[in-house]
C-alpha cells in the first residue's frame, strides 16, 4: 500500500521551520505532509528564543510518545524522515514497528555507536565543555553555528538561516546522548539491531558534516545486523549539516522520496 503521508521529524538547534521548504516540495507532489514540533516546542522560533522553558524541560520519552501517537493516529504506515536528532527519533520509531520506511539525515548515532569524529568533539563542546550545561538550554553563536551546521553556506545564507532557525538545544538530552555509551543498561536512543522486522533504512550524508560527519552515520548503519532488512548510506558530497535548507536540496529530497517509495 503506497504510504500518502510524509513525517519530518526536526533536529535540535531548529523547530519544524527548518523543513519549511520540503514541505511545500511534498505537498505539490500530493504527499499529507506533517512536521510535528517536540512537546513544548509548538510556538515560534523567536519565542523559544525568548523563553527557552520548554527545551529545558523537554525529554526523549515525551518526544518518542508523541511521535508515536501522532503515527499511530494515521490510516496508513507514513514514510518518516528525521533529520540530525530527528535520525535518532527515526531510527527508534521504525524499531518500534512504525512507519513504511525511514530516512535518517545527517543523523546523530543511536547507543553504541562509538565513532567520535573530531570535527563532532569541536562542534559539540559549546553543550559539554561544562557539566553545568546539563541543567540548561545551551544555544550556538553564529560563529559556532556556521561551524556546526552551515560550512558550505555562502555567508550571506548562513547568517539568513542562523536568524530563520536557530534555537537553544536541550543540554540534557545532549548529555544524555553523549553518555549513552557509558551508562550500563538500555538509554532513551537505544534501539534492537537485530530487528528482523524493522521497515528500511536510508542514512543520508553531507560529506562535509562537521556535527554529524559520514563516519557516524556509515558506523551507526553498520550496527544493523539482520539480514532480513534493507538499511543503506548514501553520501552527497561537498554537504554540510543542514542540508534541508541548502542550495540543491530538492534532489536531495526527491532521492529520499523515490528511495523510500520504492522500498515502502
């Protein structure tokens, strides 16, 4: 049954603003398209901005519970995408049993996924240079931002996109990300890489990711071990981080389209 509906799950840093141009881009093509915000997050950008509350309150389980509820309410299994954190989210979904087939952008690696690029270690330290973060809403300046998401922006689009989207992130769920592989027991993005019954699996990935560079999303890929599903990389080079919002992102999205549809 060929899904109608497309899910865009954001990352942190951004809303669901950040998928402002795909969502048009599906909707022309006939697609139901939603874009749901985490719990908290339902307002505007410059109101989080103001107030950032609810990132600091937010937490993995309340975003898997209303995702989850918000697929279950669908008539039929939608194709999900999930970029950077929303990888993660989307990654977990599919292993819950959600959802035709799942796209998983510049994503950030579920538990086990050890691969510590060192381009990640100089984007993340404004979150873990101090533990104190935990408690907080730690936002990017715009050099930081231009480091971690926008690369190979001209710097005239950088600074637009920097204005546009740019929220705090929760440092807790950030730390808690980062000490995943650590803590013993399962943590909130732990999934079964044995899944014989996951729906498939695209990673795409900016050659040039400087947050969530290739060899996190062909490691975390990697981790998958049954020989039952379908999980694949594909790389696009000279791509940063935010690759929803850069030049030529329709073919970007068009391949994640097609490829889901084909595998759905």
């Amino acid at each position: 049954m060929r899904p109608d509906t497309i899910v865009l799950i954001h990352g942190f840093w951004v809303t669901p603003r950040s998928w402002e141009h795909w969502i048009t881009h599906y909707q022309a093509q006939g697609f139901k398209v939603l874009a749901p915000a985490y719990p908290g997050f339902e307002v505007e950008v410059e109101a989080l901005n103001a107030d950032p509350t609810p990132i600091e309150q937010v937490t993995v389980p309340q975003i898997i519970e209303s995702l989850e509820a918000l697929v279950r309410g669908l008539d039929k299994p939608p194709i999900i995408m999930g970029h950077s954190a929303g990888g993660v989210f989307t990654q977990i979904l599919l292993d819950h049993g959600y959802g035709a087939a799942g796209v998983a952008i510049n994503s950030a690696p579920t538990e086990g996924v050890k691969v510590i690029p060192l381009s990640q270690l100089k984007a993340t330290f404004p979150v873990l240079k101090n533990p104190a973060n935990r408690h907080k809403a730690v936002g990017f300046t715009y050099e930081q931002w231009r480091y971690a998401f926008t690369n190979t922006f001209p710097e005239d689009q950088a600074r637009a996109t920097y204005e546009r989207y740019h929220i705090p992130a929760s440092g807790n769920i950030f730390w808690g990300s980062a000490l995943a592989n650590i803590h013993p027991g399962k943590d909130d993005n732990w999934v079964d890489y044995h899944n014989d019954e996951r729906k498939p699996l695209l990673f795409v990935s900016g050659e040039n990711d400087n947050l969530m560079p290739p060899k996190i999303q062909r490691s975390n890929a990697a981790h998958y071990k049954s020989p039952r599903t379908i999980t694949e990389v594909v790389e696009y080079a000279g791509r940063s981080h935010l690759m929803p919002a850069e030049d030529g992102w329709e073919k970007i999205a068009d391949h994640a389209l097609t490829w889901a549809l084909d595998h759905s």
